[in-house]
C-alpha cells in the first residue's frame, strides 16, 4: 500500500492488490452480524503514517467513524482507557507492540475476547495467516489491497452498509 506526497489530501486513492485473503466464517462474529443504529466505530493501528492516514480517509469515506493508534501498545492503551470500539483492523509488524501480541492480549482480556480484529500485513503467507487465525483474527487483509477489499472485509465483520 503506498500514498503519493504529491496529494496529502484529498486527491485520488488507488490501491492495487489481490482481494482478501480471507474472512474466516467459523466466527460468532463474522456469521452474525450487528445491525448497529450508529455508524460503526474502527480503531486502526498502523505504525506508518501515511498508510494510517489512508486508512483513515477510507474507512470514515465508507461512512465509520475512525479512532487511530500507531501500535498495539497504543491501541491497547486506548482500549483499556475505555475507548468503545466495533472493530478493531491492525498492522502485524510495528514498534514496542505488534499485532500478534495484540491480538492474544486482547484475546486474553474478557472485555475484548468478542471484538472483531481485522490483521493486515505486507508479510503474507500461509504460515503468517494461520498464526493471526489461531491468535483470533476474524479476518486477514495481505497489503497492499483494495479500498473495495478493505470495505468488503469491514462490511462482513460490521453488518451490512446503511451508512
């Protein structure tokens, strides 16, 4: 996934990719969707500026409302601070916490065991998938990927669109 200094702001957003990997259907979450009266709410966390600010364009531009962390000890932080989320879409590779360690926190925590997490990395392969699914991950997004990937995957976790 990669930004053009070019346009900080506004100005167009492509990312190529191959879809999704995968959204794993065996979870209570993802076969059971809430039908939320508020726009659902995403904590990113993503140590890359650049790529944090994207995120962020996109999910608010498909109608979330987005809370930022810039790694999983931040993200955690927030989290334990009482910062309510419906969805929770992480980086695997990042500073002082990364998102394996997260996500077994998380796991591990009765307030967060049902928060749906979404992992996404450039480091993709069967062996990193099936470590974020055995940690609890609802689904996987290999970077770089699509703003219609990324929506499809937040959709299936979140309920479908009204927003």
């Amino acid at each position: 996934m990669t930004a053009s200094a070019d346009h900080p702001v506004g100005g167009d957003l492509v990312i190529d990719a191959p879809p999704a990997t995968a959204v794993w259907e065996d979870r209570d979450t993802v076969s059971e969707p809430h039908q939320p009266t508020t726009p659902p709410t995403v904590l990113v966390v993503e140590d890359e500026a650049s790529v944090r600010s994207m995120l962020a364009l996109a999910i608010r531009a498909a109608g979330f409302t987005v809370h930022l962390a810039v790694d999983g000890q931040d993200a955690r932080d927030q989290l334990d601070a009482g910062l309510a989320v419906d969805v929770l879409l992480m980086d695997i590779r990042m500073p002082r916490m990364g998102g394996i360690e997260l996500l077994r926190s998380l796991r591990s925590d009765p307030r967060f065991v049902d928060l749906p997490v979404i992992a996404m990395s450039a480091y993709s392969d069967e062996l990193q998938e099936q470590e974020v699914r055995t940690a609890g991950a609802a689904a996987f997004l290999p970077k770089p990927f699509t703003i219609a990937d990324l929506r499809a995957v937040l959709d299936v976790i979140s309920g479908p669109s009204t927003r």
